[in-house]
C-alpha cells in the first residue's frame, strides 16, 4: 500500500507536473498516516508537508489522476477549433466581400472629400488670381495720381506766377489812379486852370500856343489811357489767376479721385483675401486639416482687420446725385437687366430690380440714412453677397446687394448720392450688377416708383 501509493503519486507528479498548484492541496487519509509516504508527495509538488497531513482515498487521487492522464478520446476543445475553422472557412467569401464593400465605401467617401476639397481649392485660387488681376489697375490708378499730382503742382506754379504778375499790374494801376487824382485835384484847386495852362496863357505866338494846349490835352488823354490799359491788364491777369486756381482745384481733385481709386482697389483687395483664406479653411475642415485651417482663419481675420480699417478712414468717392425722382439713381450709366416681380426663369418673384454694370463700378446712396446691416469678405448670406441696408425712416428701407466691396459701416450715417460701393458678383449672381431693393414696413415694392 504504502509502495503502490508513493508510486500513483509520483507518477502523478511527473506526468502533470503543471497541476502541481492543484495538488498542492491535498492530505492523506487518517487510515493510510505513513511518515514515509508523505516524503515523496511533499518532493513531488516542491511543498512543504504537514505532520498531520493525510492522503486522501486511492478512488479520489484516481479521478484526478484520470481528469489529467492523456487519453486517445477525441479533445471536445479541437473538436470545436475544427468546426469553428470549417465555419470560417464557409464563411469567407462573404467576409470578403463585405470588407471590399466597406473599402470601396470608404474610398469613395475619400474621393468625394478629395474633389469637395479640391473644389474649395480652385474657388480659391480664383480669388487670388482675382486678387493678382487689380495689381495692375492699382498700379493704373497710382500713375493716374502721380500724374495729378504734377499737374497739380505745375497749375500751382502758374497760379502764383499769375498772382505775381497781377500784383504788379495793380501797382502800376494804382500808380496811374494816384497821379490822375492829384492831377485832377490840382486843377481842382486852381479853379479848373492847372499849371499847364500857364504855358499856353504864356505863349508868344499860335504855333506855342498850339503847342502848349496839346501838351496838356496828351498829358491827360494819356494818363485816362494808361489806367484803362492797365485795367484791362488786370482783368486779363485776374482770370487767368482764377483759372490756373479752378485748374488746382481740378488737379487736387483727380488726385484725391485716384487716391481713393487705389485705396479702393487694397481694399477690394484685401475684402478677395479674406473671402478666399475662409474657402481655403473650408477646404482643410473638409479634409480634417486642422493646423492649416486655423492658419487660413488666422490670415482671413488679419484680412479683415485691415479691411476695417481701411473702411473705417474712408473709402468712398465723390458724391453723386442722378436722376430726378423720390431717391437719387443708385448706379448712373447701368443697364436693367432684370425688373421687379414674377419671373419666368426662375419662377420666384423679384423683389427689387437688377443695374447690370462692370464689376468696380461705384454705386451711390439712394437717400441720406443710418447703415443698420453691411458685409464685406463674400459668403452667400443669403444670396446677397456683400450688401448694404440703409434705413431712411418712417419705414422705407434700400438694400444694395452682390457688392464686390462696401465702404461704410454699421451705425454709419449716409448721405445722399455718397458712394457706398463697388458693384459685384458675389452671393447668388451670375454676373456683375447691383440689387436695389427698396421695402416699406418690411414689404419689398418696386424701386422703379421711386426712382
């Protein structure tokens, strides 16, 4: 017994040396306290046993021998590997395919992002090349101010000489006005004789005589020509003097024109800019770029900073009143390209009339009032595009929309005929002319009663 069971044992621990932990736990019956058999159960499993430790019955140590013995039985475990293998195999195709189905979604996803991107990209690109393109129309509008500019200074030049000129004129004038007072005074006070009558009161003969009396009638002709020339003189000199001032006046004036031109055109400029670095974030947002995005936002609110600041020192040009009705025609020299109300081409209901006009044109107020609404950078808003909302009072309201650049701002007050605008593309517009709408109480009406 005591063999057979130091045996069953350590045949157990060599054979399931890995089960050892679970053995680990195991005592000897009461019956079969042998010291000698609890040595070799204690070395098998590398545990330190306990003198009151027993063995259990040889029918429990052999089911747990016969859990662990290998055995020729099929292993239910690989049994399922197997059928599970069999099943994946069966199902493979179908995996397959749907794994190429949701690559071929997902790619296409990709491309739509791709080409949605690259068309953010090219729209862009448009307006930076829009942006190049007014380079040299600045560049036209800063020769057109040089050149002003010295017309300018030579009107100036010619201005003073006249002015030197005239002052001399006047001298001499006043010098001739002197010398025929004291001249007529002299008489005067000598009863109507003056000393030059003396002379011909003197003379020994008719031929003195005659003499004498031309001498004073010369004298005296001469000096009532003399100051009527030099009259003449100076009213020669004096509207020349008034012309070369009309002509700085008017030398100042294409010079201030064209300085607003280009200040203008910057602002255009930088109106383009800040429209396309907000495309170019949509762009990177579409494409989940997110530095580059907030890099076209940081340049498009740089943009619009020094837009504002443009705007805010002034941009607009000369006063301009057209036209004879309730309102001053907003864009002098455009073309209606569309009325007011139902249209067939699009099927909606016109709400103000269309100026059609070359993109730049200025546009003007139709009335004096107070800007409660203006955009700037492009985007839709709308359909409008950049406009303008002027409130004129007791309820009437002009809009002027798909401006390429406005000039005033929020709160601003507005008069008259002031240039408020560049005529534009930009919202929903499929060319370049102003929207001019006019509302009373909220009601669009048609601008042509007004106009």
């Amino acid at each position: 017994m005591r063999v057979g069971l130091t045996y069953r044992l350590s045949d157990l621990a060599s054979t399931a040396r890995p089960l050892a932990v679970r053995f680990a736990a195991l005592s000897l019956s009461a019956t079969l306290a042998i010291t000698l058999a609890a040595a070799p159960l204690a070395s098998a499993f590398g545990a330190d046993g306990e003198s009151e430790q027993s063995a259990e019955a040889p029918g429990s140590v052999q089911e747990s021998s016969e859990a662990v013995a290998p055995s020729d039985a099929p292993d239910s475990d690989a049994s399922d590997d197997v059928a599970s293998s069999e099943a994946a195999s069966a199902s493979s195709p179908q995996s397959e395919a749907g794994s190429k189905e949701a690559s071929s979604a997902e790619e296409k996803k990709r491309k739509e992002k791709e080409e949605a991107a690259a068309k953010k990209h090219a729209e862009a690109d448009a307006l930076f090349a829009q942006i190049d393109s007014l380079n040299s129309s600045y560049s036209s509008a800063q020769a057109d101010k040089e050149a002003a500019e010295r017309e300018r200074e030579d009107a100036i030049v010619a201005r003073d000489e006249a002015k030197e000129r005239l002052k001399g004129e006047i001298e001499q004038l006043k010098k001739i006005q002197a010398e025929l007072s004291d001249f007529a005074v002299l008489m005067y006070k000598q009863g109507g004789m003056p000393p030059y009558l003396d002379a011909v009161l003197g003379s020994t003969s008719y031929g003195e005589l005659l003499t004498s009396w031309n001498a004073m009638t010369i004298i005296g002709n001469r000096g009532l020509e003399l100051a009527s020339e030099k009259r003449k003189i100076q009213l020669k000199i004096q509207k020349e003097l008034d012309d070369r001032e009309k002509s700085v006046v008017e030398a100042g004036r294409k010079a201030a024109l064209a300085e607003i031109k280009c200040k203008q055109i910057v602002a255009t400029q930088l109106a383009l800019a800040v429209q396309a670095w907000n495309t170019k974030a949509e762009a990177h947002d579409i494409l989940g770029e997110t530095s580059e995005a907030e890099n076209a936002r940081n340049e498009a609110n740089s943009a619009k900073e020094a837009l504002d600041r443009a705007i805010a020192e002034g941009l607009g040009g000369e006063n301009v009143q057209s036209g004879n009705g309730v309102f001053a025609y907003p864009c002098p020299g455009s073309i209606i390209s569309s009325g007011f109300g139902y249209r067939d081409f699009d099927h909606a209901v016109h709400k103000g009339i269309d100026m059609a006009a070359p993109e730049g044109t200025p546009y003007y107020a139709a009335d004096s009032g107070v800007v409660t609404a203006v955009t700037n950078g492009g985007g839709d808003n709308g359909g409008a595009g950049n406009w303008i909302v002027i409130d004129h009072g007791n309820g009437v309201v002009t809009k002027y929309m798909h401006s390429l650049i406005t000039f005033v701002a929020v709160g601003e007050h507005v008069e008259r005929g002031q240039n408020i605008g560049l005529v534009g593309s930009t919202g929903n517009s499929t060319g370049p002319h102003l929207h001019f709408q006019v509302e009373v109480y909220g009601a669009a009406v048609d601008p042509s009663a007004f106009l």
